[in-house]
C-alpha cells in the first residue's frame, strides 16, 4: 500500500497518545506515532525543531521508507530540556533535543528510571562556550563578574548557562554558592526579573542573552566564550525505541542532515523562517544561526564535544543534581554514521567558519562580510538608513554581537569590538595608548 507520514501539532500536556508505541491497524497496514519533543525558542536546536518541523524534511524522510507503514509524527514544544526528560523516561517522547547540560540530566535519569537514553547527533555548538551570555541591566553599573559578590543572578539551575555562570565565579574567585544568591528561575522569569531589578543580572542560553541586548533590555557582563570550553546542543533517543525502530530514527537524522544543510546553504532564509515561527527578530536569530553566528550547526559528535560533556558531570555533582554519569555508555554515534554514510566523516573534519564582520542590509535576502570591523563602521556610517543589523566579532573571543551593542576600543587606527566590558578592558590595560569609545565615536572614527 502507498504509505505517508502525517504531521502533527499537539497541545503538550493534553496528548492521550503515547510514543512509538500505540500501532493500529490500518486498511491492511500500521500506523506507528513517532513523537519529537523540541524547544522551538531554543535555536540552536533548530535542525531537529523549529526548522525541521518546517520544512517537513522527517515526514518525507519517513515517506521514503517504503515498509507499508503510516508514520504520524507529533510535535511537541517546549520551554526547556527538563519536561523533555520527563516525558522520555515515561516513555512518551521518542526524540528529543536539548543543551549540553540538560543532556546530561537526560542520561542520569533514563539509566536511574530503567528507561536509558542516548545522545545521536549534536544541532548547534561552539568550540569556546560562546553560545552562554551573563547580562546585567541597561544602566547596571556592574562591569566584571567580581562585581556580583553579594548580587542576585538569575538563571536555570541544571542549565548549560548555570554551568556557565558557576565557571566563570569560581575562576573569579568568587564562590557561587556561598558569595551570590542564586535565583533558580525559568528564562523568561529571569528577564522580567531583571527587567524589575529584583535580580542584578542574567545567564542565560541562547537566544535570551542575545534577545535582551537587541531589545535594549540588557547589556553583556560576560561572554560564556572566554571559558574556551564547548558548549553544544544536541539529539537525545530513548534506547529502546532506538533498538525496536532504527530505520525511523536513522531518517530523523539524515532528515536533521538536510535541514542543517539548508540552514548553511540558506541562512538568511532560514533565520526568516525560525524567526516567523517563534515570534523572535530575525536579526537576534541569525546572531546565533547566521553564516558567520556564534554557533555552528552539523550533526556529527565531535570527540571535542564528547570530552566537554564528561568535564560538565561534575559541574552537575557539585549541584546535586546527577550522580556519576557514564557518558561512553550514553554517546552513541552508530545511527547518526549509518544515516549519513561517507558524508559523516567530512562533516567529522569540517572546521567551523571564520569569524567575520557582517551586515545584513534592510530587504535583503542577503548579507555582506567586510574584512574588519572599522571596514563595516565604515560602511555602517555611510550607510545607516539601509542596514538592517551589523554583527562583529569579538576581538579576543571571536564571538559575534550586535555593532551597535558591541564595547569598542580605539587602539590607534585600530578599532576593536569585545562582547563585555571586562574583556574590553583587559585589551586597553595591555595595549598602552589603547581606550574604550563609545558606538557613536568608532562610527566617526571609521566614516
């Protein structure tokens, strides 16, 4: 019999069905539920959500198989990696998508329920830890991370942006438990709470710290890149699902595959769509998915990945939150090598892209790199009515920002953009004659 896959948009919390389990007979065949849990606001999880739901890449991937099955596949948003967890190990989500920390979580629970999970193929990631931000308000006068001694931070405890944040303490010498009250808030929460100025700053994941400075709603107080640790996101399976359907969860992969590839091929385009989808700007988006952003899609798992996974489990420990973690056991790279044969190891050696400067001009589908960052204020200058946003690498970090949100120094005809204060500062305090400017200033001295 012909057979076709169905998407489905499912209400959470309301759905009677149950994952890859529940096959009925129809018309002679069967009909097999496939259920994906994602977070659609988390983009860089986009290849295996957001953007792969839109481009309806699983469900003709599922089309191709030709078993004389009926694939429904459900859809199931959510805000963050925890409610992904829970609804994997009772056993009604198949798939799901989450960072590196909640990952982790993930495989503690599935081996502690007897429900294990294992890690398939990785979405976004970045090599230094760029894809975490701690923000403070607009007018805060905090500049470095000693400054939150005695402060109240916000952020999800369990998070890649708490691990971020509880790093970044300690090698300031600050301890996280003892010297900063911690607020364990969802990121929403925590913006408004910033917002309120009943938290004195932020760390957050993707897109919250990048949204807020957008807005004009935060500014960054540290850049999660200067750790030079990974941080990544990644595809999570349950093992008996893994086991009982590999042919349906090696076409979820390739069909990641292909949506990673248009994202690279498209970026413009595909930041439109994701930015359509979830209500966030377009130019927040493609911050993080742009063809230069901070991070880097490809679903292969790097060895360099897999070694920052198991120096998170005691970031983990030290919270109480998981107890040892065998993360050789929870990596398993076999479907994702069957689903994209040869291709798997070039995508394996690929290197990510250069940092650049980059504007995206207003109507366009489109951008425009610049081989430095005064290059682009010069064109910014001349060019203010038409440019839709501009984004500049961090001088020591290669972490892309807003031009406009960026710290500049002036370092004689140089002009440098840096993330954060502190990291700004450290430049002017080795380079002597070298100073901060303000955006307006670096504009005058580049036009």
């Amino acid at each position: 019999m012909k057979r076709t896959a169905a998407a489905v948009s499912a209400a959470v919390l309301l759905l009677p069905l149950t994952a890859c389990g529940g096959d009925a007979e129809a018309g002679g065949g069967s009909t097999v539920t496939v259920t994906v849990g994602y977070q659609s606001k988390t983009i860089n999880t986009v290849t295996a959500g957001t953007l792969l739901r839109s481009l309806g890449y699983f469900e003709k991937q599922l089309d191709s198989l030709g078993d004389g099955v009926t694939y429904k596949v459900v859809w199931q948003d959510y805000a963050t990696g925890a409610p992904i967890t829970a609804q994997m190990t009772a056993g009604k989500i198949d798939i799901g998508s989450m960072g590196d920390f909640p990952l982790l979580i993930n495989a503690a629970r599935g081996e502690q329920l007897g429900r294990p999970t294992r890690l398939v193929s990785v979405t976004g990631y970045n090599l230094r830890g760029g894809l975490n931000t701690i923000v403070t308000a607009p007018g805060s006068r905090l500049t470095s991370l000693r400054d939150l001694k005695g402060k109240k931070v916000s952020t999800s405890v369990g998070s890649a942006a708490d691990g971020t944040l509880v790093r970044a303490l300690q090698r300031a010498g600050i301890d996280p438990e003892e010297d900063v009250e911690k607020l364990n808030q969802q990121p929403a929460v925590g913006a408004s709470a910033l917002a309120a100025g009943s938290a004195d700053a932020l760390s957050q994941f993707v897109a919250w710290p990048g949204l807020l400075a957008h807005q004009g709603k935060a500014k960054a107080l540290y850049d999660g890149a200067r750790l030079d640790l990974p941080t990544f996101h990644g595809v999570t399976a349950r093992e008996d699902f893994a086991k009982e359907r590999p042919a349906v969860l090696e076409a979820f992969l390739k069909a990641q595959a292909r949506a990673t590839d248009y994202l690279n091929d498209h970026p413009v385009t595909a930041a439109e769509k994701v930015a359509g989808i979830t209500g966030l700007p377009a130019e927040v988006v493609y911050l993080y998915n742009g063809a230069h952003g901070i991070a880097t899609f490809d679903p292969a798992i790097r060895p360099r990945l897999v070694s920052a996974l198991k120096q998170d489990v005691s970031v983990l420990k030290s919270a109480k939150l998981t107890g040892d973690v065998d993360v050789d056991s929870f990596v398993d790279d076999r479907y994702v090598r069957r689903a994209l044969g040869t291709t798997y190891a070039e995508r394996l050696a690929a290197t990510p892209p250069a940092a650049a400067s980059e504007v995206w001009p207003k109507g366009s589908a489109w951008t425009r790199t610049f081989e430095s960052p005064a290059e682009l204020l010069g064109h910014v200058s001349a060019h203010r009515a038409t440019v839709r946003a501009a984004y500049v690498p961090d001088a020591t970090t290669g972490t892309p920002w807003f031009a406009d949100k960026a710290v500049w120094v002036a370092d004689g005809k140089k002009l440098l953009p840096f993330v954060a204060p502190a990291t700004a500062q450290d430049y002017v305090d080795g380079h002597g004659g070298a100073s901060v400017v303000t955006y307006a200033e670096a504009l005058e001295r580049a036009s």
